[in-house]
C-alpha cells in the first residue's frame, strides 16, 4: 500500500470563496440529476460472482468425498478433508488445524468469541467469571480504523473496546503492548492483517512476529483473533508477502492463542461461499466441542463444490487473477479522481491498496460526517462516518471508507465526482466559517 498525502497548503480566502462557489454549483446539479449510487458496503460485483457459476452442477451426482463421506448426510464438524485442505490454503497454515464450517467467518468469529466469554476454552477461565470477579468488563483492543463488524461482536456481549491506532505496517504494537501491560483484563485484539479494512495496509513481519509474542506479554485466555478476509485478494503483480503468524506462535507456544479466520465469500459466491477458522490444538478442540452443541455438522455439499472448484494452489491463483482483472479498474478510477481532484490540495488524504475491497479516505478533522451528508444528499450513499470506530464514534470525524467493488466502474466514476465535490465544499464552508470575525 502507498499512502497519497494532500500538501498542507490552504488557499487563501478569495480561493476558498471561489471554490465553495464552484462546489456549490455542482452540488445542486448533482442534486437535481436524481442519482442513486451506493459505495457503503464492499460487496463483490456481478461479474465478479459470475467467475463461479460453475459451482452450480460441479457435483454431477457424484457426493462422495475423499475419505469416503457422503456429504449429503449429517456430521463431520471439522469439514471436508479437502475442503480443510482449501483452508489451509488461503489462510497459510496445516489442514489439520483448520476447522470448515458454514457461509460465514464472521460466524465463527462470534462463537469463537463467545465461548471464550461465556464458557471458556480450553483450561481458560470464561472471561465473563472474570470480569464479575474485577467489577468491569474485559477488554478488546481494536486497531482503528478498522471492521465495524468486529466491534459488534464486542458490542453485543458487552465486551468493553479499546482503540489503538494503525500504521501503514499494521497495529503500532508499541500502544498494543503498553496497553496490554497496563490492562489486565484485555483479552483479546481484532486484526486484518493483509490489505487490512479499511486503509489496505498489509502488517510487517515485526508486527507479526510481535503480535505473536503478545500472548505471553497477556493474561490467560488471551486471543489474537486474526482475521485474513483478503489473503488472497491480490490487485497488483508481485504482490506484498504476510509472514506467517502460525509459524511464528508455534515456536513460542502460542498457538492456541492464535485464531485464524478467512472464507471464499469474496472469492465465489458471497451468500454460498465457506468460512475456515484455524488455532492450536486445544483450542480447536474446545471449539469443536462447542460446536456440538449448536450443530450436527456444516453444509459439507457446499464444501466439497469447493474443493472441486479450486482444488490446488494454480486453480486458486487463476481464479483470483480474474477477479484482479474485474476489481482494479474500480480502484483506479478511485484513485485517479482522488489525484486529480483533491492531490496537493491539502483537503484530504487517503490510501491506495495493492488489494483488498476498500479505500480509507482521513477528511480534515471534524468534516467526515458533513461529507457522509452532502454525498448523501447529491445521491450517492457512503459508509457512515466513524462506521471504522467502536460504537461508530471516531473522535476527529475524519475517516470515511469508500467500497468500489460492487458498482459498475461508470458508477463508480460517477459516485467519485459527488464525493470529492463533498469533500471541496464541507472543507471550504469550514474553513470560510473559521476565518470569518
């Protein structure tokens, strides 16, 4: 990922009249054009998902896997061996530490999460035993900005949230390990380690060898919860490595500290795909365990149209350069209206990914939200501001996220011209009502 720095040059107050002028003439046609596009959320396109339609009829009557399992029937709680064997695959990591389950990482996420909290894992303590025990909650820490969806999780079983910022090399591990040091009750961090949501910054092998340390810096039951939603969603040729977490727990006995999520949602078909989960051994055994509870066993059908879809390592990459070919035009288009229309301006910065699904966009502080509005307003809706920060509160109101992937690239240039415009206008109208007596 390059970063793309606005110049902190302001213009003067006859510059900033014309511009706000200007912006507002655009505005109100933008306005009176009746547009309706829509970059909030990072969907796959259609053309993306019709990449696997051969899933449909891939099975031919035949249901049986590998190992002999029919697929149809019930059980198999760890999936398919050769659907595990697509796990470990995506996430780098043994099959035999990979757990396939249904459509959705993020499902598993959740369980993961709560089990921890409400039942324990392994020999762990549940952290809610002791978080009645101190008289307050336990604590994620969340890189921001970062997942929304990872602060829900939080949010929903009453875990406390603890913000730390991130660099373009992944969490500034020098806040995670103070905070860490300072907290005993932090029991877990949320991370997106390659291309990671929203900034598209892939973490440094010093961040990853630290964050596999941090376990033995934490208190018992402690997780790194490692979510690799874009490891394999590579924009550019020679794409950036991401050292391999796994290995490097492993030599310090970590691995069970260590949870790994990734899914084919954004690889096959979104609402069908498979979400894989790897960890030690215990506690993928606690987790199995769990699982029993709440389930016979996954869709193992859908698993084995997987595995026979993207069965090696060349199926996979082949399959993922196509997709390449489909999104890069979108983030070209984003990055060539955001040079073209904020670049040296000093109104904005932004990054620009080497992979991935999003944009993030830093306003000047306190104008994200007006942004979100005035976008809104000329027809194109946006990811609310502060929607990369807990409870939705980003305290300096100026990150937005852009999601190119899912309209059609005219849309996509279309929906960019309404945003810079917003971003031209909100900063000129404050910046006029900063200088004025």
């Amino acid at each position: 990922m390059t970063g793309s720095t606005a110049s902190p040059d302001q213009p003067d107050r006859a510059g900033l009249e014309r511009l706000r002028t200007e912006a507002e003439t655009r505005h109100a046609g933008f306005v009176e054009s009746g547009m309706a596009l829509d970059l909030t959320r990072g969907k796959p396109a259609t053309e993306q998902l019709d990449l696997a339609d051969a899933l449909d009829g891939i099975l031919d009557g035949d249901y049986r896997a590998e190992d002999g399992t029919d697929s149809r029937n019930y059980g198999g709680l760890l999936g398919l061996p050769e659907c595990r064997r697509l796990g470990g695959r995506i996430l780098g990591t043994d099959p035999e530490r990979v757990l396939a389950g249904g459509n959705s990482s993020l499902t598993l996420m959740y369980q993961l999460v709560e089990t921890a909290h409400l039942f324990g894992l392994g020999d762990a303590r549940p952290w809610r035993d002791e978080a009645a025990e101190a008289g307050r909650p336990v604590t994620f820490l969340c890189p921001v900005p970062g997942y929304d969806r990872h602060f829900t999780v939080c949010e929903s079983l009453g875990i406390a949230m603890r913000t730390v910022p991130v660099t373009d090399e992944g969490p500034d591990m020098d806040a995670v390990e103070a905070a860490v040091a300072e907290d005993p009750l932090i029991r877990g961090i949320w991370c997106v380690p390659k291309y990671s949501n929203p900034t598209g910054c892939v973490y440094s092998e010093e961040v990853v060898q630290r964050m596999a340390a941090l376990p033995g810096r934490a208190g018992p039951g402690f997780l790194v919860l490692w979510d690799n939603a874009y490891a394999v969603h590579d924009l550019r040729d020679d794409p950036p490595v991401l050292a391999d977490l796994m290995g490097a727990a492993d030599a310090l006995g970590h691995a069970d500290s260590i949870a790994m999520f990734a899914s084919t949602s954004k690889i096959t078909h979104a609402g069908s795909g498979v979400g894989f989960m790897a960890s030690g051994a215990e506690t993928l055994a606690a987790f199995q365990q769990r699982l029993g509870t709440l389930m016979i066993g996954p869709d193992k059908v859908n698993q084995l149209r997987h595995a026979r879809l993207l069965p090696d390592d060349e199926h996979l990459r082949a399959h993922m350069r196509r997709q390449a070919d489909l999104v890069r035009p979108r983030f070209d288009a984003v990055e060539e209206a955001l040079q073209q229309g904020l670049g040296n301006t000093g109104l904005a910065s932004w990054t620009r990914p080497d992979g991935g699904y999003f944009v993030s966009v830093d306003t000047r502080p306190g104008l994200a939200t007006e942004v979100v509005r005035l976008a809104s307003e000329a027809g194109v809706k946006l990811t609310p501001a502060g929607a990369t920060f807990p409870l939705g509160e980003d305290p300096e109101d100026r990150n937005i996220r852009l999601a190119p992937t899912f309209p059609p690239l005219e849309d996509v240039r279309r929906a960019m011209e309404v945003f810079i415009n917003a971003v031209q206008l909100a900063t000129a109208r404050r910046l006029l009502q900063e200088e004025s007596p």
